[in-house]
C-alpha cells in the first residue's frame, strides 16, 4: 500500500497555518489523526510520526502550531497557552481547523478522528478533547494536563503513555485516576528508565527504542478500537 503525502497550508482566522498530510493511496472512509509537535516543532521526527500512521492505514495531519504569523509570537503564545488557564486558546483553534480541513477530505470519515501529541503537544490534545466532541480518542506523550480542564468526564478515550525520569510521571499517574473517576476509557502506562521526549528518535540523548516501541504499540491498539470500530 502506497502512501501518499504532502505539505499544505489551510485558513485559521484568517491566517495559513502549515500543516503535513500522508495517507494510504486510493483509500476511503479512513479514520483520521491530528499530530500535535512538542517545542521543537513540525520536524522530521513528527513527519516521520505522521507517515507510520498512514502506514497503519489512517489520514494524519501533523500541525505546524508555529506557523501563521511571526513565528517568535507564535511560538511564545503556543508555549503560553499550554500552561495557561484556558483550553480554548490560540492552539485549540488552530487544531480545530485542522480538525475541520482534515474532515473535509473525501477519504477521511470525519466521525472518527482522534489526536496524539507529544509534551505541549499533549497537553493540547487534552484541551482540545475538552473543547471539540468530534475527537474520539487521544494520545498525550509525556504532557502536563490543561489548568482549564475542570470537567475530566468531558474528555474521550485517552491512551497515555509517561517517562519514569521525568515530572510528568506523576501527572500521568494523577491523569489515570481522574479518567478512571470520571468513568472515561484510559489506558496509562508509565515507562521506567524512559525521560522526556523518549518517542524522538531524532534526539540521541532521549530516544529509549524499547520505551518508544512499546509505547507506539499501545497507542496503535487502543486507537485501532476506539477509531476502527
């Protein structure tokens, strides 16, 4: 199966915001996938992210949450609305109009996307569960959960996946109880050994092969059953 991708741009108010598009050749009704960057942005490693899920036979959108402006502004109000008290900010509606875009293609069945997102990327994937019903399933990676989120019933299916060495373990930890409290589907897994960014193979100093192999397969499981149904 030939996978076809390519890089675009789509409108969000009233800017064209950067995104990478790979999907299998000549397939229709695919489920689709949001790919939210961590802060180093719409790299190779996210591209690459965004090209294994065509692979598994989804439509997967990786969105450049630095584009659409002076990327220095961009970038400070990205990073600034990830710890801020909102969920709707400026990169929530960025991801609802990629949302919107990636739906609006004739081989994606737009009532069956979900998101994964790595770091900020993750918290984001949150907050925009917590602000769109049309996401079904979620993927955070070693991500803080949004101050906004008050309500964790409102949050879909979520397949979390944690480093042991790092600050965020115990977010993941505190994450799966509220889910699992609030009755939402979770599967959170903590990896012993694995730091931040342990998913980047890019990064020599981070990237845990097995961590990442593992937490790659998980992910595939759990969005298989909540977006292939």
């Amino acid at each position: 199966m030939k996978t076809l991708s390519q890089s675009l741009t789509f409108p969000c108010e009233g800017k064209a915001i950067t995104g990478y598009l790979a999907h299998p050749e000549g397939e229709t009704k695919l489920p689709g996938v949001l790919v939210i960057h961590e802060v180093f942005g719409l790299n190779d490693n996210i591209r690459e992210i965004t090209d294994r899920f065509a692979d598994e036979g989804y439509a997967a959108l990786a969105v450049d949450l630095f584009s659409g402006g002076l990327k220095a502004l961009c970038v400070a109000q990205t990073i600034g609305g990830a710890f801020g008290s909102k969920t709707d900010t400026r990169a929530t509606r960025i991801l609802r109009a990629a949302l919107n875009y990636l739906s609006d293609q004739p081989f994606v069945e737009g009532t069956r996307v979900g998101a994964i997102g790595f770091c900020m990327g993750g918290n984001f994937a949150m907050a925009l569960s917590y602000e769109e019903p049309r996401i079904q399933t979620i993927a955070p990676f070693y991500s803080t959960t949004p101050r906004g989120i008050k309500d964790f019933s409102k949050l879909c299916p979520t397949v979390g996946s944690f480093p042991g060495d790092d600050f965020t373990a115990k977010m993941g930890l505190q994450l799966q109880e509220k889910l699992t409290s609030a009755g939402v589907p979770n599967e959170i897994t903590i990896y012993p050994g694995a730091g931040h960014s342990f998913m980047n193979n890019h990064a020599a100093k981070t990237y845990r092969p097995e961590a990442a192999a593992q937490a790659w397969d998980k992910t595939l499981a759990f969005f298989a059953e909540q977006l292939k149904k």
